[in-house]
C-alpha cells in the first residue's frame, strides 16, 4: 500500500511538470483542475489507510470516497469525454460553422473541456460575426442538437422573396432575375454539385443539383418571387446584398414596380346633408 502510494505521488508530481509545458490556457487550467482533485484522493487515501486498520472497512471507505469524486466532478467528467467523443467522431473542428443550443459561430478552438465559437448572429442581422467569444461546455454538446453549415460541403441555399405587381410583365421580370442569379452563382452552382455528388457516395440522398430556380405564389395583393440559389456558407449576407442590388437595377429599367400593401378606394356612397337650420329660417 505504501509503495502504491508512493508511486501515485510520483506520478502527481510528474503530471504537474507536464502541466507547465502546456501552453494553451484553457487546456493547462484543466489538467491542474484534474491534478489538484487527484491530489485530494490520494491525501483521502493516506489517512484512510492510516486510520482504518480493518481491511474491509477500508474498501467501504474507499468507495464512499470515490463516489464523494465522481458526484462532485461529475460535469467536469463529462466535459472530458465528450470531448474524447468530439476529437474520435469529427461532428465538428476547428474551422467549421456550427449552431449549438441557439449560439452560431465558427468553432476556433475544441478543448478538453470547452469549444470556443467566435460568434455570429445575436444583435447582428445575417451570418456575421458579432466580435464576441462563445465557451459552449462540451457536456452540453451530449443534450443538444448540433447544426454544422460546414461539414462535408461549404454551400447553403439561400432565398429572396420580391413581390411584383400583377399589372407588371411579371414573366419579363422572371426570366431577367433568374437571369442575373445564373450569372452571379455559376461558379458556386458548379462547386455545389460537385460537393453534392460526393455527398451521394457518402449518405444516402436523393438526386438533385443546386440549380438557382424562382417559385411564385399568387396572392390577394402582388405575385411573390420566391428566388432559391446556393450561396458559399461565410459569403451568404455578401451575395444576397449583391444580387438584390442587380435585381432592384434591373426592375428599375424594366419599369417593374415592387408591389407593397395598399387599399384602393373604389367609391363613396351617397351622403344627404339635411340642412334642418335653413329650413327654420324660412
């Protein structure tokens, strides 16, 4: 028993050199944050073996310190192995845009213990980076569903909606759009299918291509536009702003007005003034 705790002890002491080779912060507090509760147990261990002569009693002691551990780091524990889980299964890595638990951002760093995401969205409109960074506790990554923009492929389908007017030439107004979106996402669409066919040899997934396309519906008040393209995964507020800008150009030309909410007023009905003070005065 003394040799055995000799030896943890010397293994303590060599994790502790270990420690201050470690340069990133995050991954240094974690190993001294482990070292030091091992720390505990050995000391528990020593005057259990010191105070307890009865060998049975002893392994009860043992247990009930050793549960004493595990229910107080249990979180610490289960940071650990999901993120053992994170590093053998690839979900995501450094690199990857990913939404957990509500927060988005591009992942910077995947610890022990923590994934840190630069954040985007929030109290900023589109895909763009709020300048904050986001620790997400890899044992809240076990409970919650993982969004990954970025796995596998790097292109998202993005959409415009435009209503136009039903007095407009609204089939002049379709074929110019789709037109304008062809040409800005031609080398994406190419890029997209490639990604996508190897995506077929990898999942399963039906047949499709990333072919920009216009949906209309027709409503009480205007036709509406519903533009689909694909878009690159960080490019998605830049592209949309740019072929919005096309399409505005373009209408603006075409003298096709963008519909909104009116009333029109079709008639007044017929209004008597009965002018009783007139018929007095006579």
């Amino acid at each position: 028993m003394a040799l055995s705790i000799i030896y943890l002890v010397f293994k303590l002491v060599l994790h502790v050199k270990i420690v201050k080779t470690i340069k990133g912060k995050k991954t240094k507090y974690a190993f001294s944050k482990i070292i030091s509760v091992l720390y505990i147990a050995v000391f528990l261990i020593v005057l259990i073996t010191i105070w307890v002569e009865n060998p049975q009693d002893i392994t009860i002691a043992y247990g009930l310190a050793g549960a004493g551990i595990a229910i107080a780091l249990q979180d610490l524990f289960k940071n650990v192995a999901w993120g053992i889980i994170l590093f053998l299964t690839g979900i995501y890595c450094v690199g990857d845009r990913i939404e957990v638990n509500g927060k988005a951002g591009d992942v910077m760093d995947v610890g022990i213990l923590y994934t840190t995401i630069l954040e985007i969205k929030d109290w900023v409109s589109g895909d763009q980076a709020t300048g904050r960074l986001v620790t997400i506790p890899n044992g809240q990554v076990l409970s919650n569903n993982i969004q990954n923009y970025s796995k596998d492929h790097n292109f998202i389908w993005d959409e415009i909606h435009i209503p136009i007017q039903y007095s407009d030439d609204w089939k002049s107004a379709h074929n110019k759009i789709l037109e304008i979106v062809n040409n800005e996402t031609h080398d994406i669409v190419e890029n997209a299918n490639r990604e996508i066919a190897n995506l077929e040899k990898k999942h399963y997934l039906d047949k499709r291509t990333a072919e920009p396309a216009i949906y209309l519906s027709a409503t009480d008040n205007w036709i509406s536009f519903n533009i689909r393209y694909p878009t690159e995964v960080r490019s998605r507020r830049f592209l949309r702003d740019k072929i919005t800008r096309l399409i505005l150009d373009e209408l603006s030309r075409q003298k096709i007005k963008i519909a909104s909410t009116t009333r029109d007023i079709v008639g007044f009905p017929d209004v008597k003034i009965n002018n009783q003070k007139d018929k007095n005065s006579e």
